[in-house]
C-alpha cells in the first residue's frame, strides 16, 4: 500500500488516459490498424512502459527530496518511514530496466529507434532532474513540463508511423474537431497541440509547487525562483505562462474559422478553470492556497488533455 502511495497512481492513471484518449481519437478517424490497433500488444507496452517510468520518476524524486518532505510534506512521508530507502532505489532501477526492455522491443516491433531513444533519455533526465536540476533556477521546472508534453507527442509518433499516408476511413470532418483536414501531417498538429497545452500547464504548475514548497527546498539550497526572485514576481510568472492557454484557445478559434464551438467545450472547460487559477493565484499567500491552485491546474490540464474522448464520441455518435 506504501509503494502504491508512493508511485502516485493518480498521476499514472491520468498519463494512461491521455495515451488511450489520443489514441481512441485517431482510430475513431483513420479505423483500427490490423495489427497496431489501441488494442494491440505494442499499443499496451508503449502505455506500461511510459507509466513505469513515471512511477520510477517519481521515486527516485522522493529518494532525493526526503529533507525537504519532512518540512514540506511530513504526513506524506514514505521513503525513510515506511519503505527503507535502499528498497526505494532498488524498486526505481528495476522499474526502469523492465521499462527499458519493452522500448527496445517495441522498437523492434515498430522498426524504428525513437521509442528506444525517448525511454532512454526519459530515464535518465529523470535521474538528472532529481539529482541535479531541481535544485537550479528555472530548468528543472522546463525539463519537468517538457517530459510531461512528451506523452502525446509519443502517442502521435505511434499513431503518425502507423498510419503513415493512410485517408481518414470517417466523412465526419466536422468534428475533428476542426474541419479542415490536414492530410498526413493531421496526427502531428493534433499531438503537438495537445504537448503544447500540456507544456505551459506544466510549467505553470511547477512553479506553484515550488511556491508550495519554499521552506524545505531552502534546507536544500534550492535556487527555486520563489527562492530566488520571491513570491511576487514567480506569482506573475506563473500568470503569464497559465495565460498562454487562453490565448492559444483564441489563436485556434481565429485561425480555423470554421471550427465548431461543440468540439470545445473540454477546452472552455479547462480555460475557465485556468481564469479561475489566476485570480487565486495572485491572492495567494498561505501554502493552503498554493497546493489548492497546484490542484486545480492538475483538474484543467486533465479536462484538456482527455478532450480526445470527447472529440472521438462526436465521431462516433454527433
């Protein structure tokens, strides 16, 4: 129970639905594949193996943060308390090897080194980042966002590689969910704009857990940018970067004019739960109000990145 607790399933369950979301999506469009379907074998390893190297992540990132969560997060303490810390980082390496593993035989079921490539570097800017560059100003919070981002990103090279030049088996255009169909490269611009929503989310909420957690990463000598520039400026840095998703929201709904507002109702539903991050985010002073605005990006990001189960039941039955 421990270990379950300390992987953070909740987090493991949401990479699985976007993975699954995205790729429902594109079958919804394209039809299932023989052989590559989300059905398949291959579709379920790339899942397992991109969920165990977030659970191994998030290990090995408690195993190096055990100073500052007893300040910061002392009820939720697992690592040292419950689980020794010899098992923690044994459990991480094993976790990463069988993750390892199934990349390398997806890439020779896919016959192509990417997921080979994106596991191994996964894996160790992961060690990297619990290691060294959380502790640095800003990068940890982009190399945080920026692996986040690559989850759909992977399910669109899957999806883009399987498929390849294959036409669209559905003529219901108008709710994917914009109808101006892209051709081959549709895959790509869906799963790009997806990592992109989930990259400025991210990095947003990154910062605001670092806000969260300012008196156990000083123990650390973190140089946070709480830490280092305060609260008031990482406060409207943080701003700025959660306003990048309103304004992404406009720059779609400008440059497809023939877009249907029925496909963006996940999208509004994240935007105004963003509306709402902000204004809290600027009258927050307590670690209270941090952690509930960290919670509520969570909640927007989800809304947006499982937006693909939406578009695909438009398919299926609008």
């Amino acid at each position: 129970m421990h270990f379950i607790r300390l992987i953070r399933p909740l987090n493991l369950i949401i990479v699985a639905l976007t993975i699954y979301s995205l790729g429902w999506y594109f079958e919804s469009i394209y039809g299932p594949h023989p052989k590559f379907n989300i059905y398949s074998t291959p579709f379920l390893l790339l899942t397992i193996s991109t969920v165990m190297i977030a659970a191994a992540g998030n290990i090995i990132n408690d195993y190096f943060d055990l100073r500052a969560d007893r300040i910061n997060k002392p009820n939720k303490l697992i690592i040292g308390k419950h689980i020794k810390r010899r098992w923690a980082i044994l459990s991480h390496w094993i976790i990463n090897f069988i993750a390892f593993c199934i990349a390398l035989h997806l890439s020779w079921e896919m016959d192509t080194f990417a997921y080979l490539f994106i596991h191994f570097a996964s894996i160790n800017l992961l060690w990297f980042y619990s290691v060294y560059l959380k502790r640095k100003f800003f990068i940890g919070n982009f190399l945080i966002a920026a692996l986040t981002a690559a989850v759909p990103l992977l399910v669109g090279l899957y999806f883009h590689q399987v498929y390849d030049l294959m036409e669209p088996s559905t003529t219901a255009i108008t709710y994917f969910p914009f109808n101006q169909y892209s051709g081959d490269h549709f895959i790509l611009w869906v799963s790009f704009g997806l990592a992109a929503f989930a990259f400025v989310l991210n990095l947003a909420r990154e910062i605001v857990k670092d806000m969260e957690d300012v008196e156990g990463d000083i123990l650390l000598k973190s140089k946070s940018l709480p830490i280092t520039i305060g609260y008031q400026k990482s406060k409207w840095i943080a701003a700025i970067i959660l306003s990048g998703t309103i304004v992404g929201c406009l720059v779609v709904w400008y440059f497809f004019e023939h877009i249907e507002l029925i496909t963006m109702i996940p999208i509004v539903l994240s935007a105004l739960l963003v509306v709402v991050c902000y204004f809290l985010l600027i009258k927050a002073e307590t670690k209270r109000q941090y952690r509930t605005i960290n919670h509520l990006i969570k909640l927007s990001m989800v809304a947006g990145l499982i937006s693909p189960v939406y578009w695909a039941l438009l398919l299926i039955y609008g």
